[in-house]
C-alpha cells in the first residue's frame, strides 16, 4: 500500500493517503478544504488517481475537502451512514469493509467526541480521528458528544487492538505523528494507565473548555461535505478552513 | 510480516520480533539477556523458530542475549561485521541484505554512538538502535563515539528516508515506542528541526554525563555476545543484565 500522513498546519490535521498499487485507486482519510490543491498534487506525483474520500466524523475546526474534491476529480464521498448527510455518496458502517483496490478500511463506531465518528483500521495502522489522540483525546462537549461513550469506545475498540498496532491521530498541535495502541494504553494521561471510567469522566468535565469559536461556521458546512461559510469575516475567507482551535482543549 | 515490540524495563531496552510467516523463522533485533524466557516464550506461543539474534551495537547498558539463545536454540548470531566479535556467526555490512524467509533487512553504518553501530530497515520500519531515540539519541562519549559522526549518520542515512518511514527506538525512557522519520527530523531537540552540526555538537558536549555505571561490565560480556559478569555485586548476578543507566544521558 502507498501511504503518505500530510499535515494542515493552520488546524493541525492529518489527512491520510491510502493508496493501492495495483489498481491505482487512493482513498484521502479526513482531507481538509484548504489543503486539496496539495492533496491532489501528491496524488498526481504518485501516480494515483482519488476515488474516495472518507472523514471519520463531522469536523467542528475545519471544513473537509470532501465537496471541493469530488467536484474537481469526480470521486465518491463516503462518510459514517449513522451520520446521514445527502450530500454523500457512501455510508461506512461497521461490520462492513470499504474497499478501494487493494486496500481494505475496517470502520469502528467510536462514538464521545462527536455521537457519530469512526475510527478506520487499515491493516497495521489505525486512524483515530478524534477519539484518540497522542497523549490525548479530543473533546466531548459538543455535537452528541459524551465522556462515557468515549471512555468505552477507546477501551472496548481501540485498546483492544494489538499493541503494536499504529495509531494515526487526527489532529496533533506539537509536531508528534505516530504513536501505538500499547503507548497510549501505557500512557495517555487522559485514557492510559488502566484510568476508571469515573475519574476519565472528572478528566473532561474539569476541562472547562471555552465554546468552539468555529463550530457554528464549520459544522453546517461540514453537514454539506465541505461548504466554505458565506457568513465568515472576510480574512477567514480568503483561508476557508482557517481554523486553528485545538479540539483537545 | 509477524512483529511484536518487547520492553525490557530494567534497562528500558525495545527488542524486536520479526517473523516471516511462510518459514515460521523469527530474527531478534537487540535481545537482553534477562529476557530471554519471555522472548522465548512469544516466539513459541506464535508458532517460531528463532533462527537469528541481529544486535545494532556492543551494548554499555545491558548485556545481550545472543549467546544465551543461541545455545538454548541453535541460532545463529548476527552483529556489524565491523565490530569484527569472534562470537558472532554472521556480519552484517551496509549494502548486503539480510534475509529470514521473507524478512529483509537493510543494514546502514550509522557511527557516533559507537563506531561500528547500525541502524536496519525493514520494510516500512527503521530500527535506529541508539542512534536516534524518540525527542533524543544516544550519548556520544564511548567506544568511538563522536557527535560529528553521529550527526552524519542521522541527517545523511536516516532523515534521507521517507518521512512515513516508522522509527523504533533501541530504548524510551518515558514509555514512547514508535515514531516517524517526519517526526524526529521536525522536532527531536538534538537533531531534529535543521539544527547545524555545530550545534548538535554543543549540545552533546554539554551533557557533562557521568562515567557509565556499567560499561567496564557490559562491553567486555557483550564482545563474547553476552556473558554475564562474574565480577559484579552479588544482587546484580540475580538480574545480569539489570542495567539501569540511560544510554542518552
């Protein structure tokens, strides 16, 4: 499999490529609006054509590139079913893989930061999105998020994993790219050391976290697969996507 | 490939199983001498045979289990042909693969923390042994070390590989196990980040580290492919090999 981890330094994503070398077809795990020019360069470097694009959840600090892409490539937009936006072409759901060539996603239903996201396994590597983070996680107070659903969606769905099974998180804001499932168990200071679900619950509730400055603009565009807000200051035009808030708190 | 990433904890050592699945033969990169049941063990319970040990370097910290597995099992011994050991069955050299079944390793000559000290590649994996830890590397003080050395074999054979390529370390001291070239060359607070050999230099230099506890013990048993001491407190006989020190100060 050709994989490449790219980076959107304005909200700190990662965007995965996947790639199958046999039929040339890439998937793009959580691609964001602002960066696809750089996406769609890679993907041409390497000779791949995009037929998928996959987000792993209805982001609140940036706007996907799903839309933009299709609409440049002709790609299909696949997200979680259980979040049901139209304007998507495939619903992942657990228990049933996406294939794209060669490549095969496993999605895992790891409800807590947002009530419908996904975590992809793909072979050895797993791409967390938001639920898990290195040393982190990603917030749960917002968008049918719940400490307690996150709690066991990473002790039940992720722990479980080998430990040697790579964890590619969505967002990282201090330059770390790749952990594994035995590192975070160990020691994510949140999530790790065997934490009860009581006191991980204390963890967030104790966050205290400000309202997301974005979320108002990127989740009504995001439920749209990628619509740039019309109603933003007009310096955050120019960068739609410019949204640079942690989603960890 | 079959891999699994052990911790030895009494001198935070990583030893690396590499398994091909069509022969059942494993090859152990770094084994420790008091861990050599629990390696033992894992190779069995996958259904192995250990076919070679492959060490990165004549170890200060802690001793080898080379020759203790090879006699349990027949084995062969692998270490850098440059480090020219009676002991060792096989010399790897920068250049010439080395295969176990369908596992391949690239062998590269990456000097400073000892002068005969390599790092391998296999696949999609970089083991760096102590020449490049997570947010670190190994000191340069001993057994021909040399700063210049090892900011050379870092920023020409090791931050020249992809930016996806997966970094395991030799050891963590904080419970880390995997990283990224994209990673250390970013943000390692030696290497990483372009910093010039000058500064690396300084910054090796300033360490001030105390004499190793160990090394009068450990490099003579290690240049026999791991016999314990006999010299050594009687409270350290009950744990050969249980050698604390930090190799990066």
């Amino acid at each position: 499999m050709i994989f490449r981890q790219l980076f959107e330094p304005l909200s700190s994503t990662y965007t995965y490529l996947l790639g199958c070398e046999h039929t040339g077809h890439a998937l793009l795990i959580d691609p964001v609006v602002n960066s696809i020019d750089r996406d769609l360069g890679e993907i041409q470097r390497l000779g791949l054509t995009l037929a998928v694009t996959l987000d792993t959840h209805i982001h609140a600090d940036h706007i996907t590139g799903a839309r933009h892409l299709k609409e440049r490539t002709g790609c299909r937009i696949a997200v979680p079913a259980i979040d049901a936006l139209p304007c998507t072409d495939l619903g992942v759901t657990e228990g049933v893989p996406l294939r794209v060539g060669s490549v095969v996603i496993e999605a895992l239903h790891t409800p807590g930061h947002t009530s419908g996201h996904h975590a992809y396994v793909c072979g050895e590597r797993l791409f967390t999105g938001d639920a898990l983070l290195i040393d982190g996680c990603g917030r749960t107070d917002f968008q049918g998020g719940s400490a307690a659903d996150l709690y066991r969606s990473v002790t039940t769905k992720l722990f479980t994993l080998p430990d040697e099974q790579l964890v590619y998180p969505g967002h990282d804001y201090q330059g770390r790219r790749v952990s594994s499932v035995g590192q975070e168990k160990a020691r994510n200071p949140r999530l790790g050391g065997g934490k009860a679900q009581a006191e991980f619950e204390q963890i967030m509730a104790a966050l205290n976290l400000p309202y997301p400055k974005f979320i108002d603009h990127a989740v009504p565009g995001n439920r749209q697969c990628g619509v740039c807000p019309t109603d933003l200051p007009e310096q955050m035009q120019a960068y739609c996507g410019r949204m640079t808030e942690s989603v960890q708190g």
